[in-house]
C-alpha cells in the first residue's frame, strides 16, 4: 500500500469553467487554473521525484487552508484557528478537488477514475495552502 502526503503553499484556486475562444472557437483551460495545477504537480515531484504512479483504487483527502481575512478579530480569529468557524467563500470543494485530481492526473495516479474516495475540507490558517494525502487501498 503506497501513499503520498504533501502540501502546496500558495493562494488556492478553484478549477475555473473552460473557456472559447471566439475567433478560432477553440476550448482552453484559464491561465489561472493552468499555473496552479502546474504548482500541485511541481510540489508533488519534488517531494516524490521517482515515485511509481498508482495503479490501483485511490483515496485522496484534502485541507484547504484559506487565509484569515484582516479586518478580524482576535476572538474571531482564534476561533477560526481552532476550526470552530469555516470558511464559507470561494474556491467552492467541489472545484478544489477538481484542480487537485486534474494536476495529478498521470502524474501520480494513472487515471482520476481510480478515485473511489474522497474528502475535502476547507479551514483557516494563517498561511493559505493545499494539504494533500493520496493513499492506494
């Protein structure tokens, strides 16, 4: 049983809707969505630069970390780093799992229908990052 665990340090961005070009009328993914799954997959081979890809069935559980917002305050923010608050704004779970399992696809898994469990959480921290965990089971 192979597994991965690492996190990601950055400003967390939800996968974006694909976008057309109007004159060639082309399909193309956002810059924005492009660099941050490019981010997932450089983390992940530093932390795993000869790792095998994974074959078999595929849990991933992970925690956004969004950033506390400044205005604040102390009792707020103690609150929210005990997790007694959650963040309720954007990236939304659904499009941060989405980034997380497009950015891994082939890199370190064969394929994102191997994906039988998932969990996805968002809290706050001071530093905004992706924790990830991909374990085979």
């Amino acid at each position: 049983m192979i597994s991965y665990e690492f996190e990601v340090i950055g400003d967390i961005v939800g996968k974006e809707r694909p976008r057309v070009n109007t004159y060639t009328l082309r399909v193309y993914t956002p810059n924005k969505t492009k660099d941050f799954e490019t981010l997932i997959q450089q983390y992940f081979k530093i932390k795993y630069p000869s790792s095998p890809v994974l074959e078999g069935r595929i849990s991933i559980k992970i925690i956004a970390y969004l950033k506390i917002p400044k205005s604040t305050s102390k009792i707020k923010e103690s609150q929210m780093l005990e997790n007694k608050i959650s963040p309720t704004k954007k990236p939304d779970v659904d499009n941060i799992a989405k980034v997380v399992l497009d950015a891994l696809n082939k890199v370190a898994f064969k394929d994102d229908n191997q994906v039988s469990k998932i969990s996805v959480e968002k809290r706050y921290d001071v530093v905004e990052k992706l924790h990830i965990e991909i374990e085979e089971y």
